[in-house]
C-alpha cells in the first residue's frame, strides 16, 4: 500500500488553472497524495503561476522565499514545484534563481508529474516546458467521486487550449502555445462522467474557447455551438456555460446555440478590450467596435435576457483621452451586468512592450477611475433590475448562518436563501428579495424536482 502523502497547490489566475490545479491533484491522489489547505503540513507544495498579471514573476520568488525560509526553520523536506505559465516562461531561471524549487513543470506536461517526481526525490532538479507530441488528456486520471463531490456540483472541462490571435498586450500565445481543441467524444465522455458523479452545471473553458473546432464523432470539425447541443443532450446536465471569448469567433452557430439551448446560461463574458477602432488595431485585436456591438445586437435578438461582462485595458501604449472616450462610450452603450478592467502593463516579450508611446501612470490611474465609475454603476443597475425576478439557482455551498445554502443565480450572482431541507446539488426557483453589493438574497418559491442532488447525506457531511 502506498504512504499517504500531502498535497498544498496554491493556484493563481484564471479558470484554467483551477481546471489545471484540480487535474494536477487528481493526477497525485492515485501517487497516494491526499490534499492540504495548509502548506506547513505539505510533502508537496505546487504553485500553479500565471503571467497574465504585472510583476507575475516576482511575485512567484516573493512566495518562493518564504517557503524556503518555512523550510529552513521548520527543517522539513518538503518538495517545492512551479507549475502554470510562469513555469513554462521562465523555467531555466527559476531554477537558477530558486534553489529551494525542486521541479519546474509546464501546462502541457502535468500527466508527467508523477515520473518527475519520482526523478525529484532521487536528488535530482527537473524541468519540463516541453509542448509533448502525446495529449496530456489520455493520461490524466478522471477525478474520484469523492474528488468531484468535494468539489461541488460544478465543474470545469477544459474544450481547447493555446491562442493564435497574438494580441500585442498577452503571452498567451507564448506560454500556452498554438490553438489545440480536444475531440468532441473526449469532452462529451468527461462530461458524461462527472454528471454520473452529481455534477449539475458545466463551464467549458479554454484561453479562446470559442475559438474550438474539434473533431466530430462524423469526421467532421465542429464548432463551440455544435458541441454545445450536443452536451445539452446529457441528461442531469442542467447548465452550461463557456468562457472566455474572442469576439471575431461568435460565429453564428454559437449564437443560435443561445437562441436553441435553454441549458445554456444567459450570461457572455466577451472581453472587449478597448472602444476604439485605433488602439483595437493596435492591440492586434482583428475586431472594431461595430463588429462588437453587431454582436451584442444579435445575442439581444435571439435571447433578450442574456447580461454580459467583460475585459478593458486603459491606458495601452498610445492611447489618447479621445480614444479613451470611445472605451467609455462603449461600455455606456453595452451596459455590462460585470467587467474586469486593468491599467495596461507592459509584458517582456509582447509587442506591446516595445512600444514608444507608453501612458504615464498617473493618466492610467485617472482612466482607469473613470471607467470604474461606469461600470460599476451598469453593474449596480443590473444587480438591481434583478429585484422581483424569478430564477431558479443551483445549491453550491453553505451559507454562514445556520440552515442558509448560496447558490448561483444564471448570471453567476451568489444567491443566499434559508433552505434547511434543501441540499448541496438541488436546484430551487427563487424570488429575488434583495440585492447587496456582493450577493442576492432570494425566497424560495417551490423546490424544483430534486433532480441535483449529489447526496443523499445531509449538509454536514458534504462538509466534512
Ligand atoms: S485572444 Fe485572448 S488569449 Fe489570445 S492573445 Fe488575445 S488576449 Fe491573449
């Protein structure tokens, strides 16, 4: 019988590496790894980086200090590996810079973990950033009923990973590499599978997944919204969503997908980046805002109550106040139910670095207050139209207060209703009763047909 062993994975960034970190963890438990919420008690910490985010790699080696000063006081022999894309970025200088790092491992490579932890344990100091020939989806282990359970009855499937768009700000196309879509039978298995475990919504996610042409079951390449049907015939498989999005690749499979399938949730995430035609340009971002609106136009049409979010840079090198105006223009116009917005910061190797024309912070500061202020009152404005609305929301989690349950509204909204009798995994139609800045409070209307349970034990044993 193998020992057990503890696993602490600090995961930073997007979905995917929540996806990845999951992966990761399902990969050691058959290496007999257990998982931790606390490094101290760990045999194996990973930290799962992104370089999406300014400084992403100091802060890597700030976090790597302090494990390395843990170990030094405690004495403990503790594995230390980098993993995500910081790892594939910058993997020969972390283990120049970072002694105490024992192995450097790149998304595309973690079915390889354990043999290279194996290699670790010998003494040696490994690093793997290689893209492999082989798929990395054949070797990793489908995760446990207990893994998915602990999870909740929500779930990530990774449909595709890389980008080609080569948008002048990202490394994407550096860490992640080409577009690679998975085949539709593979996803739809995984699928199958955690549905069988009690998994009631699905978010299918890539760097550009939308983007997704994987081959069909007939041979032929399908398309997000064809994969899309085809998952929305998985019976106990009552959601789906999918992020994040380019908009040049909203073809109109995807939008009649909206229109077609009641599974898919109304709420888009379709990062826009800029409201001007110039700095979209610039931004290699192949799109204007017409194209833009145009599909914001054509999503309204087929489902009127879908809300979007997305993503703004400010202050992208040449930006001018005119151009800027644009941006809040067209978040004006849009009227996003959320959005992310970021001060543009220069990553090494991008296009974009090298630009002459860099915007002094202080403007960037000031623009990026200024759009704020828009979107956080388009949000505002959503979150209240939802007062005196009837959905139904999925059970996720407990509340704070005893007998309270959080579940999410279609628009990703935590939802916190009083539902002693309700379980983790039900599905429960709601009137909207109040709306606080960070969560909906709801009144429960009926119980759906208990059709999400994912256990028949009660809450405190979910828990447990
Ligand atoms: S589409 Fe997204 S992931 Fe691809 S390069 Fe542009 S910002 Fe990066």
């Amino acid at each position: 019988m193998q020992d057990t062993r503890k696993l602490y994975v600090k995961s930073f960034g997007c979905q995917m590496n929540v996806y990845d970190a999951q992966r990761m963890a399902d990969t050691l438990a058959k290496e007999g790894y257990v998982e931790t919420q606390d490094p101290a008690d760990a045999d194996l910490v990973i930290l799962n980086t992104c370089h999406i985010r300014e400084k992403a790699a100091e802060k890597v080696y700030s976090e790597l200090g302090r494990l390395r000063k843990a170990k030094q006081e405690t004495g403990s022999d503790t594995m230390i590996a980098v993993a995500g894309c910081v790892a594939q970025a910058e993997g020969a200088e972390i283990m120049k810079r970072a002694p105490v790092v024992d192995l450097v491992v790149g998304p595309q490579s973690y079915h390889r973990l354990p043999e290279m932890l194996a290699r670790a344990r010998d003494g040696k100091r490994v690093v793997d950033t290689e893209f492999p020939t082989e798929d990395k989806f054949d070797h990793l282990p489908a995760p446990s009923l207990a893994a998915t359970k602990k999870r909740g009855p929500t779930a990530f499937v990774t449909v595709q990973e890389g980008c080609d768009k080569f948008c002048t700000f990202c490394v994407v196309p550096y860490t992640r590499g080409a577009e690679v879509s998975r085949p539709v039978a593979k996803i739809v298995g995984e699928a199958r599978a955690l549905v069988a475990q009690g998994v009631r919504e699905i978010t299918l996610i890539g760097q550009n997944v939308n983007a997704f042409h994987g081959e069909g079951p007939d041979g032929r390449t399908w398309g997000l919204g064809r994969l899309l049907e085809e998952l929305a015939g998985i019976d106990r498989l009552e959601r789906l969503r999918y992020t994040t999005s380019h908009p040049r690749d909203m073809d109109d499979g995807l939008i009649a997908a909206h229109r077609d399938l009641p599974q898919l949730m109304p709420y888009l995430h379709l990062p826009v980046q800029s409201g001007s035609d110039r700095v979209l340009a610039a931004m290699n971002r192949k799109h204007g805002r017409d194209l833009y609106f145009g599909i914001i136009d054509k999503l309204r049409a087929v489902r009127p109550d879908i809300a979007l979010s997305s993503d703004f840079i400010v202050g992208f090198p040449g930006e001018t106040d005119a151009e800027f105006e644009e941006t809040l223009d067209l978040a004006e116009r849009v009227g996003f139910a959320s959005a992310y917005s970021f001060k543009y910061s220069s990553r090494p190797g991008t296009p974009a670095a090298e630009h002459d024309h860099q915007v002094p912070e202080d403007v960037k500061s000031e623009r990026l207050a200024r759009l704020h202020k828009v979107l956080e009152a388009s949000k505002t404005a959503f979150d209240r139209s939802l007062k005196g609305r009837r959905f139904d929301i999925l059970l996720e989690k407990p509340g704070r207060l005893p007998g309270q349950l959080i579940g999410r509204s279609p628009y990703l909204q935590s939802v916190v209703v009083t539902a002693p009798h309700l379980h983790i995994g039900d599905f429960v139609t709601v009137d909207i009763t109040d709306v606080g800045p960070n969560s909906l409070a709801g009144r429960i209307v009926e119980d759906v047909e208990d059709q999400g349970r994912m256990s028949d034990r009660p809450l405190a044993a979910m828990e447990a």
